[in-house]
C-alpha cells in the first residue's frame, strides 16, 4: 500500500457516471493510505440523476471522506491554489470533455477551477482516465496533457477492444501509488496497461 500519510489530496470527480463506484473506492483507498480528502465535484455529478445511482449516494460517502467538506462550485474552489489547500490533486474519474478542457486551458466548472487553482503552485495532477474516445477525438487532448509539466497519469489501457475499440480507462486500484509517485516527480510505469 502507498504511503500518502499527511498528504492534502483534493480529489475532483466528474462525469463518466458509469465509473462513480470507482470513484468512491478510490477515494476510500487514498484516505486508507493516509491522504486527508479535499472531495471537489463538476456540477454535472452533483447534479445528474443517472441509472448508475442518484448524485447524494455518491457525494454522502465523498463528503463524508472530506470530513464534511465539499467543493461544488467555482467560487468555492478558486481559493484551492492562494491558499496552499493541496498538495497533489488527482482527477478520478478524468473524461475525454476534461481532458480537452485542460488542454486548451478552459475554466468553466468546478473541476476546472479546482485543477488550474491548484496548478498555481506547480503541484502535480493526477489523472484517472475514463473516455470511451481516448484513441479517437480525445488522442491529440491526451497527448497534449502527456506532454505538459506537472500532469501524471494513472496507468491506462484500452477497457475493451473488441467492442469499443477507442475507449481508455484507467487502473484505479492503481491510483494511491501514482499519487504517491506523482509527488516525487515520478509518473509511474508502465503508463500504458496490457490488456
């Protein structure tokens, strides 16, 4: 188990509805490994009712993670980065629409807000993929953030080539130890999963 004792993680959620119970034991892994949770989530998931659970069964367990603090709006996460609320922020689960908006810099939600108030200090984000168009239009957004100082990337690997040939999704089980590479300037390897 990686060790983030003492670490101030802020832990942003959004979209990729199907991946929410990831979502949630990632969260339960990362405070398990020591992080103190700063849950922030995009106002699509705080608000969309979906057949995979309604919001408040995931943002209950988040907030109770966070000790009562949930981030949900933009005024509410810009102060993340001026007040040093951080010390590593993992993105879980990260979308193909995120990634392009980190890629041209676009600050339009929560998430967004969160990531570029963090990144202010030139801390590391961390991104947990989950896009069904990862090898398609989201390619060149992936490429971009690969290649971008203080992003990091939780191993990844095509969900299921057969049927969904352009989909990514990352190992979240993996998480708590990219993190804790993250933090020393390490993506950790193998990036790309076998599948």
């Amino acid at each position: 188990m990686s060790d983030l004792q003492g670490i101030r993680l802020g832990f942003a959620v959004c979209g990729s509805f199907c991946n929410a119970a990831n979502a949630i034991r990632t969260a339960e892994a990362c405070a398990a490994a020591g992080a103190e949770l700063l849950p922030v989530v995009s106002e699509h998931f705080a608000a969309i009712k979906t057949r995979f659970g309604a919001p408040e069964s995931f943002l209950e367990p988040l907030a109770a993670l966070g000790g009562g603090r949930l981030i949900q709006s933009i005024c509410e996460a810009e102060p993340i980065g001026p007040k040093n609320m951080t010390d590593a922020m993992l993105v879980c689960p990260c979308t193909g629409n995120l990634l392009a908006k980190l890629a041209a810099g676009i600050t339009d939600n929560t998430v967004t807000m969160a990531v570029k108030s963090h990144l202010r200090g030139g801390k590391p984000v961390i991104l947990c993929i989950a896009t069904n168009d990862g090898l398609a239009a989201s390619a060149r957004n992936l490429g971009e953030l690969l290649n971008r100082r203080h992003y990091y990337f939780v191993p990844f690997g095509q969900d299921d080539p057969q049927k969904k040939p352009t989909s990514l999704v990352a190992d979240f089980a993996q998480a708590p130890e990219t993190v804790a590479a993250a933090l020393k300037g390490i993506q950790l390897q193998p990036l790309l999963l076998r599948t």
